[in-house]
C-alpha cells in the first residue's frame, strides 16, 4: 500500500514473549519436501518480572522461485531472525522493542536462457508503548525500516562477480500516536496520527 512501497508492504507481528514468570521455553521445527525444500525456525522466550523477551530465527530454502513455472536452476533461500523485549510493570503502562532482520536470495531462469537473481535485505526496528489513564489509553510508536533490492543476470547460475546489477533502496521512518477513550457501555473514541 502506499505510492511510496517500493514493491509492497508486508506488516510481520510475531508472536508475544513467554507471558509467565520465570519461564523459559523453546521450540524448534524442521520441515523438508519436493523440490529440495529445507525449512527450519527456533525460537526461545523468556519472563521474569516486568520484562519479557522472545527471540526466533528461520532458515528457509526450496528449489524454486514464487511465480516462476519453469522450475531448471531455480532457487529461493531466506535466512531471517527477529527479537522482541517487552516492559510491563502493571496493567495501565508497558513498552515494547522489536528487531526484524532478513535476507532473501531468488534465481530463475528467465527467457533467452539467462539466469535472473534478486537479492532482498531487510532491517526493521520499532519502539512503541502504551499508558492508561482512567478511561484514556494513549500509544505512541516508532518504527525504521531499511530495504536494499538488487537485481542482476548471468548466463550461469552464479552473479557475476563486480555486477553490481540494479540496486533499489528504500528507507522508511514512520512516527504514531494512537489514542482511545471508552466514554461509556456504548461509546468509544479511537483516533490518532502517522508521520
């Protein structure tokens, strides 16, 4: 959305950190199939006090590129890792810090015989809070994003090494302050600002 989303947006929401105290727990998952698909992800979460934290990392890999029905050399491979902290000392108050980074390979064999590349990097970061005064709650956020696209060609399944190909760049810094209000039963308020 946006004239400004260079090839679309995509909002990720992970999920919350451990919500119980002092626990830790971690998961794992590991998935392969046709066309040399190898997936794996991790992830670990942790709670002690007001302080919540949760930390995932995934690797994922098949022999094919989205879109593409011609499947010869084809490849799409994405390492990513996300962390998120959170502070919530009562009901009425809390803050939250949350990382995104990933790295998005594709190739594919375009027409004419030449392979295509696209190389995807990504760095997303965002601060954000909310407080509760009797009826009132207000949500100020933060968020920088960083995308680095690069395209390319070669006749082998391999960049050429120097080509430094098409490079898009975009750059966003996003400020909000949401705020919302229950007046009564059977009225509420919600409004706010983005920058």
């Amino acid at each position: 959305y946006g004239t400004e989303a260079m090839g679309g947006v995509v909002n990720i929401i992970t999920r919350p950190p451990a919500p119980n105290e002092g626990m830790l727990s971690g998961s794992a998952t590991a998935t392969a199939g046709m066309q040399g698909r190898l997936d794996g992800s991790a992830r670990v979460a942790l709670a002690r006090g007001a302080w919540s934290a949760a930390g995932d990392v995934g690797r994922r890999g098949v022999q094919s590129a989205p879109g593409v029905g011609a499947n010869d050399g084809a490849l799409a491979a994405r390492v990513d890792g996300a962390l998120k902290l959170r502070w919530s000392p009562d009901s009425a108050r809390a803050a939250e810090l949350s990382l995104l980074a990933l790295d998005e390979r594709q190739r594919w064999r375009s027409t004419g015989g030449l392979y295509s590349f696209s190389d995807d990097q990504q760095l997303n970061a965002r601060i954000g809070g909310s407080w509760r005064i009797g009826r009132h709650r207000f949500a100020p956020g933060l968020s920088l994003s960083h995308q680095d696209h690069l395209a390319r060609a070669s006749a082998f399944t391999l960049p050429i090494a120097g080509d430094t190909g098409q490079r898009q760049i975009q750059r966003i810094v996003q400020g909000e302050l949401i705020y919302a209000a229950a007046l009564s039963p059977r009225v509420a308020v919600d409004g706010g600002v983005q920058v």
